[in-house]
C-alpha cells in the first residue's frame, strides 16, 4: 500500500531562512566564544612548546659547550700532571745524585780522618812503646850493671838507646 | 501488541522518502528539520564551549599540564581543528586567508556535522513509537508529524541551500573585497591575461564571462545538492533495509522466512549505519573544503594552484 509519494526536491523558503538565521547565530556565538578561546589555548601551547624547545637547544648548547669546557681542563690537567710527574722525577734524580755525591764526599772525608786518627794513635803507640821499652831497658841495664842508675843518667842512656834506634831504623 | 506495532510500522514504512521528507509539526508552518537545526545549533555551540574550555590553558598551580587538553572530549575536538586548519585550510588557502576564515569555515564544519549526526539517530521513531503506545494517530507517512524533534536536517534541500547561499554570500563579498569591483569582473572575464591581452582573447570573453557567471551559481547549488543527496540516498539505503522485514511480513512469508530476513536486513542497516557516520563526516568535510576552495578562488594570494601575488583569481 504505496502513500502519495512525498517530494525530498520540494523547496520551502522557511527552513531556508531559518537555516541562514541559525547557523549565522551559530557562527556569532561560536566566533565571539569558542574560536578566540580554542585560538587563544593553541596559540599559547605552540608558544610554549617553541619555548621548551628553545630552551631545550639552549641547554644543549650549553651543556655541549660545558663539556668541549671539561675536555679542556681534562686534557691540560693531564698535561700538568704529566710534567709533573717529569719534574718530580728530575728533582728526585739530582737529589739521589746530591745525596750520593755528599755521601762520597763525607765517606771520603771520614777516611781521611780515620787515617789521620790510626796515624795519632800509631805515633802515640810507638811513643809509649819507645817509653816502655827503654824502661825495660833501663831496668834491664841497671840489673846488668848491679847499681842504680840516677834520673840523670837514666834519661841520657834513653836518649842515647832511642838515638841509637832512630839510627838503625 | 507487537504484530499491531508492526503492522503499523509496515503500513507507515511503504515509502522510505515520505518518511524521509521534512515534515510539519502538526499544523503549524513550522518544519520539524527547523526545530532539528535549533537543537543542533545549540548543542554544538554547548559541545565547542566544552571542548574550548578544556582546551585552553588551565591555571598555573597544573604546572606544565595546564596547556594540555582537560578532556579526551576537548583532545578530539582539538585534534580535528588542528587537522582541518593545519592540513586542510592553510595549505589550500594561505595562511592570511585560513587565519581569517578559519571560523566560519570550522563552524560550518561542525555544524553540518552535528546536523549529519542527530540526522542518524531515529529520534522521530522514539516519539513515534511513544505516542503509539499513548494511543495516538500515527502519522510518520504523511507530510506531518507528531514528533518534535528529530530527523536529518540537511536531507533537506531547502536546509543545504540556505547552508550553501551562506558560503555563496561569503565568497563573494571575499571577491569584491579582495579583488574590488573591477577585479571581479576580470575575474568573471577569465583574468587579467585576458582583459589587458591581445584583442583575440576577446572573441573568448563572452563565452568565459557566460561560464563564469553561471559558475558563480552552479558552485553553491553543487554544494547544496552534493550534500542533500548524499544524505538522502544514505537515509534511503537505511530505510530500505529496515523495511524488508516488515515487506516480508506483508508479503504473507511465515514467520522464519520474516525472522531470517529482518535479521540479515538488520545487520546490513546496521553496517550502513557506519558507513553513513562516515559519510556524514565526509560530507561535513566536503562542504567546508569546498568552501575553502571557492574562497580562496577569490584571492590575490599565491596558492599551490599556481595564483600569482597580484593577478585576479580566476
């Protein structure tokens, strides 16, 4: 049971004009409302998002220069603690050899004092032995001859008796 | 109670484009897609007010989650904007020109969208179906209705071509601002290649001057009736299918030769159904790019189409 077929091409001049009246009082409330706030937001993120990212290259500028900065003083701290470590060597060395050659030096001059010393003690032992033995001499002689010598006597006999050694030495 | 309900239902369904067609409220001169249009007017600007207020930045005490979008509803609206303005209007009419049509072109957008939307939701079959149960007359095939609301709008050819005059009006005031009097008329003449060009050109004026001028009209009844028929013929499709059943029914098949029909038909609405929310958004688009286009037809700016800076748009 077909109804009266209705007509979708038929024109009606009322919803025409009221599809202009309210889509123009969609398009006012929507451009005074909507669009400056959404345009407003997006504008201010697009901002902020520049901003992050400039400040991002910023930072990595700065963290790139910091670090070339780093590089630097590392390469120049190794340099120095090189020519430290040269130079500590070099003062160790000419101190070993200072150390050394005061040591020779020293060893050298005790030598020589103990050589003068042995030659002191040496002579102060021949001495004593010259004395001891002319008064063995002495002793021995006076028993030889059964009388006492007198002090006198007795040293020009030591005299003589060392004169006569120093003569056959 | 159902087989009356269906019966009903068969008897009003004979016709898919009388159910289809704009219809009075009662006996007043009021169109139900008019009351459609309001409702569609006033919830897309409540939405677009939602959607602005979540997507603008929120207080300094968020921190750095105040420039995001409040809502997933707000990310999604801004999503589409950022699309359509970005990738859409920008590159075909400038950046001068989108910033300075950008909303009437983004709220033409969503408003035929929201009309394609509500158009797909059966809320004339609710109201029917309710004053069926309240015992009233139904009378969905007639040229009135008991419903108030509810319906798709921009099937109706009266509806797009009030849509598509908006844009013709705007167009052409852009032309005449842009170009100035003069340059319009170049610009219906073929350029100013061929006005300030050798006296041959002339023989081809008349003949652009007639394309042009008819052009003038033939871009907006395009617009309007691209629109009415996609959303007609999608209505119809989904009308159709729904009324198998009930034609299976009328046709004296037994029940299961009915039940296996309305089913099959029922899914194939249903699967019709996205593809007519896809279409509505299509079409939605369609309609502002155009828009877009035939705007920027009228402008001195050098766009991807190779305009010139300074020649007349043609």
């Amino acid at each position: 049971m077909l109804l009266a077929a209705a007509d979708p091409l038929a024109f009606n001049w009322l919803p025409f004009f009221t599809t202009i009246v309210v889509f123009g009082i969609v398009f006012f409330v929507l451009a005074t409302v909507v669009w400056p706030k959404i345009s407003k937001g997006l504008d201010e993120r697009n901002q902020k998002i520049l901003h992050e990212i400039e400040s991002a290259e910023a930072a990595r500028a700065a963290a790139s220069a910091k670090q070339k900065e780093f590089e630097q003083k590392l390469t120049e701290a190794l340099e120095q603690s090189s020519r430290m470590i040269r130079e500590a060597k070099a003062e160790a060395s000419r101190l070993g050899d200072e150390i050394r050659a005061k040591n020779e030096a020293e060893l050298v001059e005790r030598a020589r004092r103990a050589g003068e010393e042995i030659e002191t003690a040496r002579r102060l032992a021949v001495s004593e032995l010259e004395a001891h033995a002319a008064a063995l001499a002495v002793g021995i002689a006076g028993k030889i001859l059964q009388r006492e010598l007198k002090p006198a006597d007795q040293q020009r006999i030591v005299e003589e008796s060392l004169a006569g050694m120093s003569a056959k030495r | 109670m159902s087989f009356q309900l269906a019966t009903t239902l068969l008897a009003s369904e004979a016709d898919p484009v009388s159910h289809l067609v704009d219809k009075q409220l009662g006996d007043s001169p009021v169109m139900l897609s008019m009351v459609t249009m309001v409702v569609c007017a006033a919830l897309v600007c409540y939405l677009l007010a939602r959607a602005a207020r979540a997507i603008s930045t929120g207080p300094v005490s968020m921190g750095n989650k105040r420039y995001l979008p409040a809502t997933k509803f707000g990310a999604t609206i801004e999503v589409m904007i950022l699309y359509l303005r970005d990738q859409m209007l920008t590159p075909v009419m400038g950046e001068r020109l989108a910033k300075k049509y950008d909303g009437f072109l983004l709220s033409l957008f969503f408003f035929i969208l929201m009309l394609n939307i509500v158009g797909l939701i059966p809320f004339i079959e609710v109201q029917e179906f309710i004053y069926f149960l309240r015992g009233l007359p139904f009378s969905m095939a007639e040229h009135q209705t008991n419903a108030i609301f509810g319906g798709a709008a921009t099937a109706s050819i009266s509806v797009t071509a009030g849509l598509a005059i908006v844009t013709f009006v705007v167009v052409q005031v852009q032309g005449l601002r842009e170009l100035g009097v003069k340059g319009w008329l170049e610009h219906l003449c073929g350029g100013a290649d061929i006005v300030h060009g050798s006296v041959f050109l002339w023989l081809i004026v008349p003949i652009i001057f007639v394309v042009e001028f008819v052009g003038l009209f033939v871009k907006p009844a395009a617009l309007a009736i691209r629109l009415f028929a996609n959303m007609v013929a999608g209505h119809t499709l989904l009308l159709t299918l729904t009324m198998f059943g009930t034609m299976a029914l009328k046709a004296g098949l037994g029940m299961f030769a009915v039940s296996s029909i309305t089913v099959v038909s029922g899914v194939g609405a249903v699967l019709i159904t996205f593809l007519e929310v896809f279409v509505a958004l299509l079409q939605a688009f369609i309609f502002m790019f155009l828009s877009s286009v035939f705007i920027s037809l009228m402008a001195h700016e050098e766009h991807a189409d190779g305009h010139a800076e300074g020649a007349p748009a043609h």
